[in-house]
C-alpha cells in the first residue's frame, strides 16, 4: 500500500543549506567562491607587500626601452637600439617560423610512416615501428639536444671547405653544411620576376578550376577526364614558359666561401634546424600514430564495398577511406600542431631566439620584470592555443556526421 | 550392370601430398612479408640495405667501446686512431647521473633503497588482480618512508604526517553520512588541524631517529626525474578527478572555475610554468617563505599533470552511456555513491590510455627543469660533465644512454597498460 502524503510545508531551516539537495549545490558553489576569492585576496596582497617592499611595480613601460642585446635571426629589422617589444615581436615571429616548419614536416614524415606502418612489408613496418617507439619514447629536449650537437660538433668548420682538395665539399656546389649552420642558395628576383610568380598564382587557379570542372563534367555525365597530369600540366608549363619568355628573372645566389665564413645565400642557423628537425621527427611520431589509428578505423567492409562495386585500389583509397579517416585523423593531428607549437619553446635550450628566449629570456633577465614577462609570454601561447582550439571546433562541427 | 561400364574414379585414398614448397614455412612468409611483389621486393632490398649499413657503422662504435679511462683524452690514446665508444664516462660519472653531483657520497645508499622500495610499493596497485591486498598497506606507507630516506631529517615529521592523513580520513568517515562533500572539506580541515598541533608539540623533536637530511637543492640526475614523475603522476591523478567531476558539474560556479583552469594550463607550455615556478611565485607567497624550488616545480608540473589528466578522464565520464547515469540515480544512489561505485571505475578504465600516455609526456617532460637550471639527468649531462675538462666533448655516449633510460622506462610504462587494458576488458571477444 502506498500512500501519497503532501509535502512538509516546513519553513526554511538553516541545516536545510547542508542536507537538503535542493539547497546544497549553493552551499558548495558559495563556499567555493570564498575559498577562491580568498586565496586571490591573499596572493594578491603578498604580491602587494613583496613588490612594495622590493620597491617595484608592476608596469609595461620597459618594453619601449631600447633591448640592448642583438637577435641572430631577424624576421623583421631589428637592432640592439629596437624596443623590448620589438624584441618579442621578433621572437614571436620566430616561435611561428619554426612552428609552421615544424609542422609542415612532421605531417610528411607522419604521413609516411603512419602509412608505411600498414605495409604488407613486414620489414618496413618494423622499422616504422622502430621508428615511433624510439621517438615517442624519449624526451623531445634530449632529440633537440642531439640534433643541435651533430649541428655544431660533427659538421666541418667552414674553413674545411676551402682550398682545392679540401676535407669537406658543398653538396651540389649550392648547400653547405657547416658548424655555424647550413648556406643554401637564395632566389633573386630579378625585373619581370613579378610576371612568372603571378602566371603561376594563375595557373594554381586554373588547376583548382581544371579540377572542379572535371569533377562536374564526372557527375553530369559520367565522363572520366584524366586528372593527375593535367592538373600537374596546368601547373607548371606556363609558368616555365614565361619563366624562359621573360629572360630567365629569377636566378639563384649561390653561398660562397669568403674569409672565414661562407657568404650569401640563405643562412639558415643550426639552432633552427635542431629544433625544427627534432620538433618534425618528435611530432612526427605522433602523427603517424594518429594516421595509422585513422586509417584502421575504417572498417574493413567499407574497402570491400567499394571493391565490390568495381573501384580501382587508387580509387577506393581516394574516394572511400581517406574521406572517412581524414575526419578521424585531423583532430588529434592539430591537437599534435598544437603540442609542437607549445615544445617550441625548448628552443631556449638551444638558444633559438624565438618568444621565450627573447621575452621569456634576455628581456627577463636584463629588466627584471619576471611578473609581467611572464604574464605575456602567457597570453602569447594561450591566445594561440585558443585559436587553433577554436578552429578545430568549427572543423569538429563541419564534419560532424549528420545524424537523423 | 558390370564394372566396365562405369567411367574411371579412384578406389583408393591418395596419400596426403605437403603443400608446394612456395606455400609453407619459411618461404611462404618471406613471400608474403617481403616479396609481395617486384615493388615489394626492392622496397625490402633498399631497407634492409639501409639498415644494414647503420648496424655495419655503428657496431664497432660499440663493441670498440672503453668501458674504463679516467678522461676522453687517456679513452681516445686507448682506442689509439680505432672507432670507439667512450663509455668510461658512464663508468666514471654513473653517480653524477643517478644522484647529482651534490648529493653526498655515503648516503647514496637512501635513494637507491627508496627506488628499490618503490617497486614494491607500486607493485600491489599496478598487479592488484594478483597480490594480496593486504600489500596496499605498503604503498600507502611508501611515500612516508620514501620522504624520509629521501631527505632525511627527523622520523617524527613523517610519522606526524601520516598520522595526520588518517585523522583526516578518520574526520572524513565519521562526517560522511553528511554529504560526501562537507566530508572531504572536514577530513582536509581536520587534517590541517592535526599537522598544525603536531608541529607544535613536535618542534623540538628534530634529532629523534634522525637520517642525516640532505637539501633539495643538492639532488640531481635522474634521481630528480624520477621523483618529479612519480610524485607529480600520483598527486596530479586525484586533482584530475576533481577538475574533471567539476568540468562536468552542474553547478555553474565550479564548472568555470575548473573550466579556466583547464583551459589556461594547457594552452600555455610547461616552460612558462617552470618560469613562474621559477621566478614569479615567490611574489605571491607570503614575504620571507623561502621554500625550495623542487617543492616549486612539484607544484607547477602537478597543476600542469592535473590539468591535462582531468581531460582525459572528461572523455572517459563522457564515454560512459547516459543510462549508467540514470540507472545510479534510480537506485538511490547519492551524487558520491554514484561517481565512487558506478561512474568513475568505468570511466577511469576506458581512461587507462590516456592516463598512461599523459604519465608518460609528464616523466618525459621533467627533463625540461634542466632549463631552470636544476641538475636532472640532461642538466647534468649538459652542465658538470660536459663543461668538464676531463669529459668535454664526448656527446653520444652521454645522450644516447640519457634516451636509452627514458626509452626503457616510458616504454615499458606503455607496454603495461597495454596489458592492463587487455586485463581490464570484460566485453565479449
């Protein structure tokens, strides 16, 4: 027998804040705020009493100071009259460099492991395992370190490279590795040169456009065009038409020997290449990971449906899995862009100076402004992990499967 | 009908033929495995050429290797023009790696007992299907006797310590038929309670059963990476739990808290975090407290561990399907009943992976306090060995058996959870 009764009438009790489940969530939630706003009041008022006592404050008029120190590698003009801020926009620029490099090569190199790791080739994918595990394994400021050390301890100096039968030679007479870095030819753009880039800035378009069209030309009427050498056709005959049209514009320097140092051509600092090598293997290992786990998530009928309804390999892998697993796939990898954009301020270790040894470092060290450095070298990685966070937000809820 | 008329068929069995030499055994998984095809093959030919070659190059640096010199310059006149190794520096330096260069020689005995220990500390959590449980006591004995032998000092602390833990978690029982959360706030207050009055009774307690103590600031070398990884993995495990049942609370005030604190922490590097341990936090912290900078650094890498395990464990909670929610409530279970027996052992076990790969980047990442300028095994490596004049120059040796100690540990670590999961799965095969 069940009896329904009304329910107590009671007026509020004060207990009624811890046993009642109606009331306790605001006990919780109020207890929490105190607790939060006192622990801010009171590292807050440290930091009052520490700062008064230590005579300083918190302020940003240091970073229009002159920094005083020099930068090696200089995306925009800077010398040690510019300001601290300059300073940091310099670092930034290089964290972002090394970043977009790194990244750029740990996709290939993920890629190509990640898919090689499926080979029917029981050594190849053995050695690809190999590969990830020492890699995923180790410390990624270790590979840094070791990388940096074959930079600037086995590579010749560049007096090897002198003389007829020298110890040491340049690789195709154009890249010279050395212990100050390596020296590869930079392009020279000569009048006209505009006309070449902008022909092949065109001719991207009419690949794209190319592309699109036979893609339609496909569904309206089931008319197969070739795609791939077209596309590649497209691409690049008219620029090297032009190329050869215009007087040959653009021309390479060469890096040269000249007193104890090479000279033109891009120097490219082996504290870079250390981070951006390690960074792109390191991640790399990660990626292949997350290429393999995508591309087995695909499950094995969908290959065979499309086996069975007469598409070639080429095609099923193009038009049935890879679709499939990119959406498993691109997730984890931007999270992994993310990580190696955060492990690029190792390159302090290396004196790399990108946003943390600039900022986080000589600006640090020589104003003493620990509190305010620090603080933006914060909000400079946090507003970019927030944006990449943002942007695969928006790519999740584009792909995100429509369900009915 | 006679025999003659019928068509020819056999009358007997054939004996049973093997299979064609190209189908068993060893050449049919060459086959299969590595000469599938032409492509294959060459693919096969180039690789193991490759391979080859590295092993050809690198297998007299080996076995050439002077396992005993007192510098490089004696180990280079001793491989005399020869490819070497010159791992005399292992021999030489092997406690500089292990203990830092200041940790004093006599005591080195503490450390190596509290590493053994350890094994038989983590043991009974990590194979709990297949010791008794009684050995759990151990373990939560462990970090106490761990401390002590670590940095020595009196008995006392630690005993006062741990009877604090239990006064607390005495308070936490006795208060839980409350609400499980007045409870945890009254186990902690009355834990603090307990050390407070026991540091006060026991302030002039210092020489009783005394180890000689030893300074933070005098450990070094793997030692210290391997005290940041256990110490910050465990701490940061229930910190996790709580940011993640919070990130998913319904109660808006401590959802954003732990929201922005997730946030924040993991978009910013651990180096950043290093740097404040470094040089920001003493602003924050009342004038005069000077605690040291390991106790630092085990505070930030534990926000940054907690922060990144609370994730992990969000994808775990949001896993578990709605109705084992439902089915918790409708048995009557209170919101801590419910998380302690139903929600939190499945999330935490589709969690495992997750959590393992996150211990493992968190033992890797302790390498990165050597940037602060504390002596981990790679500060070491970098700092006193290779500025010295006996060992400068000598890269590989040191490095490569810094990566072969990482690479034994983390991949082991990642080879037991495999085997954890495989333990752990109750679904039909």
């Amino acid at each position: 027998m069940t009896t329904m009764t009304d329910p107590p009438q009671a007026s509020f009790r004060l207990s009624q804040l811890i046993y009642d489940t109606r009331y306790r969530s605001y006990t919780f939630q109020f207890i929490a705020l105190m607790l939060l706003i006192a622990l801010m009041a009171y590292l807050g008022a440290n930091l009052v009493t520490n700062l008064a006592e230590q005579g300083q404050n918190i302020a940003f008029g240091f970073l229009t100071e002159p920094s005083g120190y020099d930068i090696n590698q200089r995306p925009i003009e800077y010398d040690s009259q510019s300001s601290h801020l300059r300073a940091s926009v310099v670092g930034v620029l290089n964290t972002l460099i090394v970043a977009f490099l790194g990244c750029l090569t740990a996709t290939v190199l993920g890629v190509i492991a990640g898919v090689l790791r499926l080979s029917p080739n029981w050594l190849v994918r053995k050695l690809m395992a190999g590969y990830v595990e020492a890699f995923r394994n180790v410390p990624v400021l270790i590979w840094i370190l070791i990388i940096f050390t074959i930079m600037t301890a086995v590579l010749p100096p560049p007096s090897a490279f002198r003389g007829e039968d020298s110890p040491s030679s340049m690789l195709f007479e154009a890249f010279a590795f050395t212990n100050r870095g390596v020296y590869t030819p930079a392009p020279i753009w000569g009048p006209g040169s505009l006309v070449v880039v902008l022909t092949f800035l065109a001719s991207i378009a009419g690949a794209i456009y190319y592309r699109r069209y036979a893609t339609k030309l496909l569904y309206d009427t089931g008319r197969l065009l070739p795609m791939g050498w077209p596309s590649l056709a497209i691409l690049f005959v008219p620029a090297i038409l032009v190329f050869f049209v215009m007087g040959q514009p653009i021309s390479l320097e060469y890096p040269e020997l000249k007193g104890f140092n090479f000279g033109g051509g891009i120097h490219i600092r082996g504290s870079l290449i250390a981070l951006w090598f390690a960074l792109a293997i390191y991640t790399g290992a990660f990626i292949a990971e997350n290429v393999r786990a995508g591309i087995l998530a695909v499950s094995k009928g969908q290959t065979e449906a499309a086996a069975s309804l007469g598409l070639r390999p080429g095609r099923i892998m193009n038009l049935v899995i890879l679709p499939q697993a990119l959406r498993v796939i691109i997730p984890p990898v931007i999270s992994q862009y993310l990580n190696l954009t955060k492990n690029s301020s190792l390159a302090i270790a290396v004196g790399y100076m990108d946003v943390t040894g600039t900022l986080g470092g000589i600006t640090l060290n020589q104003t003493g402004r620990a509190i305010e450095c620090v603080l933006m070298l914060m909000l400079f990685y946090l507003t970019i992990s927030l944006a990449i966070s943002g942007v695969m937000n928006l790519y999740n809820k584009s792909i995100a499967l429509k369900e009915r | 009908m006679s025999k003659d008329n019928l068509a020819y068929h056999r009358t007997h069995m054939l004996p049973e033929a093997p299979p064609p030499a190209t189908e068993t055994g060893i050449v049919k998984w060459l086959r299969e495995n590595l000469f599938s095809s032409v492509a294959n093959g060459l693919l096969t030919v180039a690789t193991a050429y490759v391979v080859i070659s590295i092993v050809i190059a690198a297998a007299p640096w080996f076995f050439n290797g002077i396992w005993d010199s007192p510098s490089l310059t004696a180990c280079r006149e001793m491989l005399d023009g020869r490819t070497g190794a010159c791992f005399a520096v292992l021999t030489e330096r092997w406690n500089q790696l292990l203990f830092g260069f200041k940790y004093p020689d006599e005591l080195y005995w503490r450390p190596t007992l509290a590493f053994v220990l350890l094994f038989a500390a983590i043991a009974p959590v990590l194979f709990i299907k297949f010791l008794p449980k009684q050995l759990l006591i151990f373990t939560g004995l462990y970090p106490f006797i761990a401390y002590w032998l670590i940095w020595g000092g009196s008995i006392v602390v630690p005993i006062m310590a741990l009877l604090g833990v239990l006064f607390g978690a005495f308070v936490y029982r006795r208060t839980l038929t409350v609400s499980a959360g007045v409870a945890v706030l009254a186990g902690i207050v009355g834990a603090m309670v307990f050390w407070w009055i026991a540091g006060l009774a026991t302030g002039n307690m210092a020489g009783f059963m005394a180890l000689e103590p030893v300074a933070s600031r005098d450990m070094g070398g793997f030692m210290i990476n391997l005290m940041l990884g256990v110490i910050c993995v465990s701490l940061s495990l229930p910190f996790g739990i709580l940011l993640a049942l919070g990130r998913q609370s319904s109660m808006p005030i401590i959802k954003w808290i732990c929201v922005i604190f997730i946030e924040f922490i993991r978009g910013v590097p651990l180096i950043t975090l290093l740097f404040v341990a470094n040089v920001v936090l003493a602003y924050f912290l009342p004038p005069g407290t000077t605690f040291d900078l390991i106790l630092r650094v085990i505070i930030m890498i534990t926000m940054f561990a907690s922060a990144y395990i609370a994730e992990v464990i969000r994808g775990g909670l949001a896993a578990l399907p709605r109705g084992q929610y439902e089915a918790a409530d409708s048995l009557g279970l209170d919101y801590a009943q419910s998380m302690q027996f139903i929600i939190l052992p499945q999330a935490l076990k589709i969690s495992i992976p997750g959590i393992v790969n996150v211990a493992v980047g968190l033992f890797k990442d302790t390498t990165l306090v050597s940037v602060i300028s504390m002596f981990d095994i790679v500060g070491m490596i970098r700092g006193p060995i290779l500025a010295s004049a006996e060992w400068n120059g000598v890269y590989w040796e040191l490095f490569g058996f810094a990566a072969l100690l990482f690479f034994v540990t983390c991949y082991g670590i990642s080879q037991y959870s495999q085997w954890l999961e495989r333990q752990l799965q109750t679904e039909h095969r």
